[in-house]
C-alpha cells in the first residue's frame, strides 16, 4: 500500500493528463463493441438489441455469397495495397529530401506548404478535383487539348479512380506524415556524419549506411500500423468520388456499409461486413508485426 501510495504521489499528474485519452476509448472504441451482437441477430430498432431474434451467422453466409463480395473485397485490397506500396514511401522521401537542404528558411517554407493539405477538409479536395478534372473546364484536360487529344472524363471512367484516388491521399497527407520521419532523422548523432565524412563517405553510403538505419525503427512501426489499415479505406473521400458509373472500381467495402446498412437500414448486415473489415485488419496487423519481430528487433509488442 506505501508502494502504491509513493507511485500514486509520484505519478498523478500524468495519470490525469492521460484521464481524457482513457475516457475517449472507452466510450467510443470500446463500449461500442458491444454492438458486434447485432451481426448475430435480425436486429430491429423498436425491439432492441436483446428483443431481436437471434439468427447466428446468417448474415455472414449471405455476405460471403453475395456477387457483390469479390468485388468489393478486390477494390478495397486493391486501393488499400497501392497506398502502402506508392503513398508509404513518398513521406519517407520527401524527409530524406529536405533532410539535405541547409537553408533554413526554404526548409521550412517547403514543409509548410507540404503539409497544408492535411487540414483541407475531404469535401473541399473531391470538389478540386472535379474542377481541375473537368472534360470542359478542367486544366488537365486544356492541357491535353493542347496536344491534339480529345477531353477525358476522368471522373466518370473507373480505370483512373484508383489511381486519382492515390494521388490525391499522397498530395494531401504526404507533408503531415513526413512529420514523423524528420523528427526521427532529428535524433541521429551529427558525429556519425562527421566520423563518416572524415573516413571519406560519400553522401551515398551516409544514407545507406547512417539514415536509413536510423530512421528503421519508424519506417518499421508505421509500415506494420499501414498494414493493419490496408482494407481500412476512407470512406468519405471514396463515397464524394464514386457514382454508379464507377462501381466496378470505386465500390469499397466501407460505402457498401453505408447503403447497406444506413441507406437501406439493414444494420445486422451492414454490422456483419463492418465486422468482417476488422477482423482481417486485425490478421494483416499482427501478421506484419510477427514477421517484424522475426526479422528485426523493432515490433509494436
């Protein structure tokens, strides 16, 4: 009990700062996951969740032989793994990059304007996009009128909405993201640098050898974290972007949540899919964490 006591008196403070962080999950990540129930029964609102008849895993059979389910699991792995194979590594260049730049002041000017875009609402960014990827007013489509070529309706084609999609999260997330790498790069030894520098290596071998060794443990935990996000797609972005004409592609498993279980107010089946999206979020993240642990010594546990 003195032990207790001496901690308690040593520790408060810190345990009342954290006091709103604790609150915030368990309101809202964990007393909500009691709502996993209604995947089980035929949940009705007026009844209520422990009045509604039980049915199992009725919901899940449906799900799994439903036409839609390739699909939608195909579009949303799809977008999910070319944001980890193209948006994961851009942040980690764009600080390597500014990590050589000795002017002060154009290093900051270069992170500021890089990392606005993390503050520009989803709705504000689709809404660019449509002007600029307009087939009559749109500058990118001017400029291919320039060279001869007849307007693309970008917008309305689904072979480009993944790759729009893409582009667009890396432009607007890049500069925030690049946040973290720099200040990891903040934390190597300058005398490495120099030591490296006396002994005649090049600018070459002090990345290879020097920062990317000392950035690992970062680049190691937030590819093990993007990996337990792959099927974890934005839905409102993919939800402003997509029209029927672009289901093939843009359908995700999120916005078919959405018209499914908001839309069509079928919240058994839309709970059952929302389920399903976590739980291999949850296989991918502890896969990518146990393979880290087994390669290296930087792991989330």
């Amino acid at each position: 009990m003195q032990r207790f006591q001496t901690r308690w008196n040593n520790s408060k403070y810190l345990l009342i700062l954290f006091l709103p962080a604790l609150l915030y999950y368990v309101m809202f990540k964990y007393v909500p996951m009691f709502g996993i129930m209604i995947s089980f029964k035929d949940y009705n609102t007026f009844k209520g969740v422990w009045a509604s008849e039980w049915v199992g895993f009725k919901y899940y059979s449906l799900f799994f032989h439903s036409p839609d389910f390739l699909k939608l699991v195909k579009n949303t792995v799809l977008l999910g793994l070319y944001k980890v194979i193209f948006g994961f590594p851009a942040p980690i260049i764009l600080a390597l990059l500014l990590n050589e730049v000795r002017q002060a002041v154009l290093k900051r000017f270069v992170q500021t304007i890089s990392y606005l875009p993390h503050f520009i609402s989803n709705v504000v960014v689709v809404s660019m996009m449509f002007l600029f990827l307009s087939p009559t007013s749109g500058v990118i489509n001017k400029v291919i009128k320039l060279f001869g070529s007849d307007a693309v309706n970008f917008m309305q084609n689904e072979h480009y909405f993944r790759a729009i999609y893409v582009l667009s999260e890396i432009w607007q997330h890049v500069g925030w993201e690049t946040i973290i790498y720099l200040a990891a790069l903040s934390a190597i030894d300058p005398q490495l640098y120099e030591a490296a520098r006396v002994d005649g290596a090049s600018r070459k071998h002090q990345l290879l050898h020097i920062t990317l060794p000392g950035i690992r443990p970062a680049i190691i935990i937030l590819f093990i974290l993007n990996i337990g996000h792959v099927l974890d797609i934005g839905f409102e972005k993919v939800l402003l972007m997509q029209n029927p004409s672009i289901y093939a592609t843009a359908d995700v498993l999120s916005t078919y949540v959405y018209r499914t279980g908001i839309q069509s107010m079928n919240y058994s089946y839309g709970t059952t899919i929302d389920l399903f999206t976590s739980v291999i979020n949850l296989i991918f993240i502890l896969t990518a964490n146990w393979i880290s642990r087994k390669t290296s010594e930087t792991s989330l546990w």
